[in-house]
C-alpha cells in the first residue's frame, strides 16, 4: 500500500513538474512579446518577422488554403515603423457573384449598382473592388464579412471602445504634422476610446501597410458625454517606405496582423488640383499678385421629410452659381420627392455632389421617428451633425482650397463685391501678414424674417423667396452666430460655425471676421414680432438683385422643366 502510494505521488510530481515548465516557457514568451509591444509604444518602431514563410514545409495538400505564418513583433533598427504585415493570397469567395451583383445595371437610374455605390455611399471600397482578381490578402475582409451598422457605418471592435466609421481620407496638406496620413471619421460613446490600429491598402494582394493611429481628435464645442455617440477624427501616418504611394483603401483593427473586418474606401489625392481650385482652373491669373481662388459649398445633411422646400432649393442654388460658387455639395437622408427631383437634376448637371448620410444606431432613421428626434434631442444632433460637416470638407479638400458652410436658408450679402470669390481676395489680402492664417473667413448673421413685408417688385414671382425679401432686422445677433469659409489648407475638424482641430493639431489661430457693414450672411427664419415694428428697427438690403435677371430666368426654367411650377 505504501509503495502504491509512493508511486502515485512520484507520478503526480512528474506532471506538475512538467506543467511548471509549460508555464515557465509560456511566461517567457509572453513577457517577450509585452516587452517588445511596450518598446512600440515608446519608441514607435516594430517589424514584421516573416522568416518562418520562408522555411515552412509544404502542405501536400494543394487544396488547403495557405497557413499564414506567424508574427513576431521586434524592436528595429534605426527607430523606422512597421511598414506592412505578411499574407498571403487566398482565393476570393464566390468571385463571379460579386462582379455579377456589382455589375447589375439599375434600370431606372441608368447605372450599375458599383457606380451607384462610387457615386452615393461614403465608403464602399470601390478602389479594391476594380482593382481585384480572383485572389486577395488573408487579412483583407470580404465585402459580406465587414460588418455594417444603419448601412453607412462599418463597426469596429478595440479593447474598452467600438467605433462607427463613416469614412477615410488621404491628407498630405503641406502644413500638416503627419504627412501623408489618413484621417478616418468615427462616432464612439468612449470618452477615452482606445487607439486602434490602421491597415493602408494599395491592392487587394496586399500585404498592408501598418500604423497605429497617433491622434484621436474630438471634434465638438461641447463637452464629451457617454450619453451619446461623439465624434472622433483618427489619424494614422502613412509610412515613410510607401509614402509615395497613393493608398486604396484603410481598415481599423484591435492590433497588427490580425484580419480585418472593416475596409473603408480613401478619398482624396497627394495634391490639390489647380482645375478646380482656382477662377480659371490657372493658379497664374491673379489679382495684384494673389490668385482668384474659386469657392464651393457644403450644406448640411438634407433631412427635409415633410416640408417641401424643393423651389426654395432651387433659388438657392441659382443665387451661389450667380455669385460665383464653383460647386455645392450636400450630405442626404430621406428627403421629400420633389426634393429628390431637384438634387439629381443639379448632379446631373454637375453643379452639385450628394453623398448619403444616416445616423448610427440606436438613433431612428425612420424620417417621421427621426423627426422628433431631431427636434427633442438637440444636443445630441448639434453633437452628431460635427461628423457630415467635416466629412464633405475633407472629401473636397483637394480640390478646393476654400470651402463655405451654408444652409439652404443662408445667403451671403455682398454689397461691396460682385462675387463671392471677390469678396474672399479682399480678406485674404488684409491677413497677408498674418503669422498664421486664420481657420476662416467668416460672414456674421443678419435676420431676414419671414415676417418682414416682401419686396413689391412685379417682376419677381412670389417663388422666388430670397430675392423678394430683401428687408432686414437691425437687431444685432450674438457675435458668435457666424457662417466660415474655411481654409482647407488648415482646418481639419468642425462644427456648425467655426474650426475645431486643425492640421498641426489644435488651432492657434481665430477666423477672421468680416464686418457687416462690408458684407454678412442673410438667415432667413423666424418671424421678428413687435421688434421690428419699432422705428428704425428694418432695413433694405438689396444686394441680392444685381443677380436679379439671370437668377430669375435660370430658376424659371428648372422649375418648369422639373414640373414644380
């Protein structure tokens, strides 16, 4: 019995002997592997070992997808990032479905569902698409593996954080601090969200290339609340050893080498283009020494479900391609039917883009739910729309240098200039000496009120809105109630009426503020009541007339064409 016993316990110490030294090696490795992460975080250098591609033995098996080989995380030399991870190319899951499906014409649009996609959706990753063959990157996720929230959104999972990623962006502004980099746009309730990672695709073989985002600006002029999502500009550096190299596509994951679940197209170029961004398409066309910057629009996220404000629409935009705006771009939800109308007649002209816009979840998109969101959940919405105004700034930054914020009941009143381009060389040439250039240029309010007593010209029809009210309250508004013309050389997150982050981080310089005698922006809302009644209290602006005759015939002939009228 007692030898019995003595064995057993020879043999039960055997195996804890054996366990002590499985864990000892695995605690080894472990504390490798932390010590070579905590080098990259301080340090910022890793490489990718793929030695272990190198000496791995055949399968036998030709059908059996390649074993991705291991990934070793160590310190280089020189103090240079990681430039990529390895992969291998795997076959494409059912590629005839997806150049099936993808190529399907959509009869009544008289476009393919790809070039809907290319045209509309903030971040369906075209480029990988075309660019693909019938083999792509393990890491790369499939278009049916990304997961999607409220259609526009892919969500991504980091430890304590999960962020909803609107949409990516190319910046290689000279001004900025990390260049080229990517900027990508996410919601995220996390007041401290985690730094994730980004993958940086220029093929879809692969392999990427690796960066861990360096800067999660919050873009907001409240304070950060749980309580709802908030918004987030991530920026991740393009590394030096592709940094000439035009990117594709960005995928956020938890940490290197790990397989994507997201992937997200990259708008944007390595330089602005002077076609676009000057009078003339012709940076040399100057005016005493300082070229006519051509300016362009972007608008809210139109949400007008109920109300018809199609006509109005369309004074809107004749009134800023007679004032010399280059382009007006716009952010969609559902919008009323005669609105519809109105915005693919302007894309099919050219005059306008419309990217498509929902808010993630739990927020209701249903437009009769999401009205009485909008109107109870004020600050919330103030807090979201940050996320569209600075995604269509980004999106057009290199092709505009100067981009106006205006809504469609907003107009500039430029009684000094026959142009806005015009008006904006006048301002520039004020801040010339300027150490640093001012975020924006900026346009104070004036209430035009819906009350005020039209102008009685017979010429003008009653649809035409703007310019039949061209008197004004006196009533100073509050200095801050202001509309930017942003300088995309500088300004990199927004909200409604001003810069919040800039290219070199937090903004050192104010906008400059244009004062009203010179020009302002006409709101036309509200009614003004018994104030205005007082003597003095109104008076006539009538700017807007000088674009009287074009305006009024342009809009004529949409309206009948689009049988508004």
């Amino acid at each position: 019995m007692n030898l019995n016993l003595k064995s057993v316990i020879l043999k039960l110490s055997l195996i804890l002997l054996v366990w002590v030294v499985v864990v000892l090696v695995i605690l080894r490795n472990s504390s490798r592997e932390r010590l070579s992460v905590r080098n990259f975080l301080l340090n910022g250098n890793i490489a990718i070992a793929e030695t272990a591609a190198a000496t791995a033995e055949p399968t036998g098996d030709a059908r059996a997808l390649p074993v991705p080989p291991p990934v070793i995380v160590t310190e280089t030399d020189g103090g240079k990032p990681a430039t990529s991870c390895s992969c291998k190319a795997v076959p494409l899951f059912r590629s005839d479905v997806y150049q099936e499906q993808l190529s399907q014409r959509i009869t009544w649009l008289n476009m393919s569902s790809l070039e809907l996609l290319m045209k509309n959706h903030p971040n369906f990753p075209y480029s990988m698409i075309v660019n693909t063959s019938k083999e792509f990157c393990e890491l790369l996720p499939s278009l049916h593996e990304i997961e999607w929230d409220e259609t526009y959104y892919q969500v991504a999972e980091v430890p304590g954080t999960t962020y909803f990623l609107y949409s990516a962006f190319l910046d290689n502004r000279p001004l900025a601090e990390t260049r080229p980099c990517i900027r990508v746009l996410a919601f995220t309730k996390a007041r401290k969200p985690t730094a994730p990672w980004c993958y940086i695709w220029f093929n879809a073989t692969g392999p990427p290339a690796v960066s861990q985002v360096t800067r999660k600006d919050f873009v907001d002029w409240q304070p950060r609340s749980s309580n709802h999502h908030m918004f987030y500009v991530l920026t991740c550096r393009v590394p030096e050893t592709v940094a000439h190299l035009k990117p594709l596509a960005v995928s956020i994951v938890r940490q290197p080498c790990e397989k994507a679940r997201t992937l997200l197209q990259v708008t944007g170029a390595m330089q602005r283009n002077n076609t676009t961004a000057f009078v003339g398409g012709d940076a040399k066309e100057t005016v005493n020494g300082i070229p006519l910057w051509n300016v362009a629009v972007c608008g809210p996220a139109l949400f007008y479900y109920h109300d018809d404000i199609s006509i109005r629409l369309v004074e809107w935009f004749e009134l800023l391609r007679a004032m010399g705006f280059a382009r007006v771009f716009l952010l969609q939800t559902q919008v009323h039917p005669n609105i519809e109308k109105v915005l693919r007649y302007y894309e099919a002209e050219g005059f306008t883009s419309v990217t498509k816009f929902s808010y993630p979840g739990p927020y209701a998109n249903e437009p009769n739910i999401r009205r009485l969101w909008v109107l109870l959940e004020r600050r919330k919405l103030f807090a979201m729309e940050n996320m569209y105004f600075t995604d269509c700034l980004l999106r057009h930054m290199h092709e505009y240098r100067f981009i106006s914020h205006f809504d469609p009941d907003e107009m500039p009143m430029l009684p000094n200039h026959d142009s806005f381009p015009r008006w904006l060389y006048s301002r520039i040439q004020r801040t010339m000496n300027y150490s640093r250039r001012p975020t924006s240029y900026d346009l104070n309010w004036r209430y035009h009120h819906d009350d005020l007593e039209p102008n009685e010209d017979e010429s003008l029809p009653e649809y035409l809105w703007f310019l039949r009210h061209t008197r004004r309250a006196n009533i100073d508004v509050y200095k801050s109630l202001k509309k930017p013309t942003y300088d995309m050389d500088v300004v990199t997150g927004v909200f409604s009426h001003g810069a919040v982050t800039c290219v070199y981080g937090k903004c050192l310089r104010k906008a400059n503020k244009c004062p009203r005698k010179v020009a302002y922006l006409g709101h036309y809302r509200r009614d003004c009541g018994e104030k205005c009644l007082k003597p003095g209290a109104v008076a006539n602006e009538s700017s807007l007339l000088q674009y009287k005759d074009t305006v009024a015939s342009a809009v004529k002939r949409v309206l009948v064409e689009l049988e508004l009228i």
